[in-house]
C-alpha cells in the first residue's frame, strides 16, 4: 500500500485506505458524491477548450469525453483502493488519464486541467511516492503545450496541480489522523472491556473462593455439633446464613466495581474461619505498621492466603506476619511443589504487579508448611 507521513515507515493506514473507508462505502450514498462533485466545475475550462478549438462534431465528441472523465472519476471515488477494489481503481485511474490524452486533440492545453483530478486520485492513491508522478503532470502542463501548439509558456495548471495536490496531503492526512485516532479510541474501549472482565473475574474468585470455603467449613462444623451442641450448631447455622447474605452483597458489589476489602476485617475473618477449621491462628494484633495504600492489597493476600490454608494444607497453625510494606502468611501443613498456583495466586500475583511488589509463594525451607509473602517495592 501507500506509505506514512514517516517515507521511511510502512502505516498500518494509508491514504488510499482512508479513501476506501470514507469513501467506500459511505459516498455510495448520492449525497455524499455531491461533495467531490461539486469540484468539477472547474472541467469549464476544459469545456471552454473545446468550443475553442473543436467544431461540429468535434466539440460533441470533445463534451462526451469530459462526461465520460467525470464519471469515471466519480467511480474511482467510489471504488476506492482497497483489497477487493484495487484492480477496478486502477483500471479507472488509467482510463481517466487516456481521457486525458485523447481530449487534448479537442481541447488543446485546456485539456491539462483534467490531470488535476488525475493527481487528486494520485495523492490518495500512493501518498508521498506520488509526488514524481504529480511533478511529472506539472511539468507536461506546461511543456506539451509549447513543443505541440507552439504555445508560450503558461503555469497556470502547473500551478493548479501543485496546490491541489499540496492540499490534498493535508486533506488526507487529517482524515488519516482521524481514522488512527478512531482505531485508537476502540482499541481502548475493547482493552478496558478486557480489563473489567479480568478485574470480575478476579475478584469474583477470591469473594467466592473465600466464602464458600468458610461456609463449608462451618456447616461441616455445625453437623458435628447437631448431636451433641444443639445451640451452639444452630448458632453456627445462622453464621452460615449471615455470611451467605454478605457474599450475595460482595459479589454484587464487585460486578459493580464498589466493593471495599479491609485488612482489619479479613484478619477477623481470617481467625473466625482458621477457628471454625480448628486451625491455632497466630495472627497480628494491630496493623498500625502497614501504610494505607498497601491496606487494601494485604487485605487481599490474607483472604486468598488463608482460604489455600483451609482448603489445602491440612495445618495445625497458621501465622501471619506484618511489616511495614510486606506480609507473610505461613504454615505447618503438608505443603507442596514451588510450581502449584490455581487462578487465585495467579490473580494475586497480578493484583501485586500492578503495586510494584513481587509475590513469592513455596514450601517453607527445612520444614513442613507452606509460605505466601508479599513485599512492595522489592524486585523479583
């Protein structure tokens, strides 16, 4: 195709593309023709050449052959350069300048007002490598005239040529701009789509993952009880009620995007599910050391950290330790290979990304257990 405003560079859109897409197919409407139609009135300077110079039935074939150029022109509009009418282009771009040729035997050098249109076509059509060409039509504007009719020298439609083909780069550079900028636009509408879905889906894990276990967990608890702690297996049961109405509530809020996740009150959730497990928590008892915008994120971290401990590791104890811009959650369970992580740590490792920290997650050294830690502004 055609090149950039960059000669050196290859667009992705190029001026004859942006012809295809104007053009094609939004002119097919006839109101959008009267536009470049509105241009040819300037051929009555042609026109003007033929009574000039032609009679009888000369000037009938001479004002057929400006018809026939006008309408060929109008269909190159039409077709425009693309993939599928890049042939039919062509054939017309190559029409008009035999137009051209024959109409300068009724016409004389007012027929050279025609190559204006057949540089318009060559602008939109080969962008900046049409420029030699252009100069070309120029140039034979004012030379054929002289070698042919002995005509003095005129640079009236030279001048014509340049000017219009000069404007015509600015005309198709600003709808090139505006067609990238469109591109762009829906670009990143469809990233920012993609990101909310991801951002749902994350979120949606970690609610659900979290609530589900911990309600499982509870009503495993409050079976055990049935039989021997009626009152406090019911009490369990109506923590299960409570819990299922606050997860409808989470995951409402998520699909909205209004959802707030505290570190305080996933710490309480945190020992209120290790406890219903009959998992020791060794839990910190102020989060005063944690900056404000690492809040929300450790927030996280214990709430994925501490489900993969009820879910998976069959532990006694589970500790988790603070610092000023890290955490660390561990335990003495079984375990297991560095290289496991369901879609919870990978959303986590994503949520820590973004923050500038790294995520580690492995069996702990030299022992049983498993450790999840989190450090912000740390590099991998």
């Amino acid at each position: 195709m055609s090149q950039a405003l960059d000669p050196a560079a290859e667009p992705r859109l190029t001026a004859q593309d942006i012809v295809g897409n104007v053009v094609d197919p939004a002119v097919r409407s006839w109101k959008q023709l009267i536009f470049p139609s509105v241009f040819l009135v300037y051929l009555a300077q042609t026109a003007g050449g033929v009574f000039k110079h032609s009679a009888g039935l000369g000037v009938v074939v001479g004002l057929l052959l400006l018809l026939v150029f006008c309408l060929t022109y109008i269909a190159s509009m039409v077709v425009g350069r693309n993939q599928r009418g890049a042939s039919i282009f062509w054939s017309l771009y190559l029409a008009m300048l035999a137009e051209t040729a024959l109409e300068l035997g009724y016409a004389h050098s007012d027929a050279f007002v025609m190559l204006v249109y057949v540089a318009v076509m060559t602008v939109a059509s080969l962008w900046y490598r049409g420029i030699p060409i252009v100069a070309g039509y120029a140039a034979l504007s004012v030379l054929l005239p002289m070698w042919i009719w002995g005509e003095p020298a005129n640079f009236s439609t030279a001048g014509a040529i340049a000017i219009i083909a000069l404007a015509m780069f600015g005309f198709f550079a600003v709808l090139r701009s505006h067609a990238e900028l469109t591109a762009a636009r829906t670009e990143v509408a469809r990233l920012a789509t993609e990101n909310e879905r991801a951002r749902i889906a994350r979120d949606l894990h970690d609610l659900l993952g979290h609530s589900l276990t911990t309600i499982t967990v509870k009503a495993q608890l409050a079976h055990r009880l049935s039989a021997t702690d009626p009152d406090r297996a019911a009490s369990e049961i109506a923590e299960v009620e409570t819990l299922t109405r606050r997860t409808l509530a989470d995951v409402r809020a998520a699909v909205s995007g209004y959802r707030e996740v505290t570190l305080g009150n996933e710490l309480a959730a945190a020992r209120e599910v290790l406890r219903a497990a009959g998992i020791t928590a060794d839990l910190p008892g102020a989060i005063d050391a944690v900056s404000a915008e690492d809040d929300e994120l450790f927030a996280w971290v214990v709430r994925e950290g501490v489900t993969n401990v009820v879910r998976h590791s069959r532990a006694r104890r589970c500790a988790v330790v603070l610092g000023p811009r890290s955490i660390e959650i561990s335990d003495d369970g079984q375990g297991g290979p560095a290289e496991c992580a369901g879609n919870g740590l990978y959303g986590l490792r994503e949520r820590v990304a973004a923050a500038g920290g790294v995520l580690v997650s492995g069996p702990v050294e030299r022992s049983r257990g498993w450790r999840l830690r989190v450090e912000i502004g740390a590099t991998a």
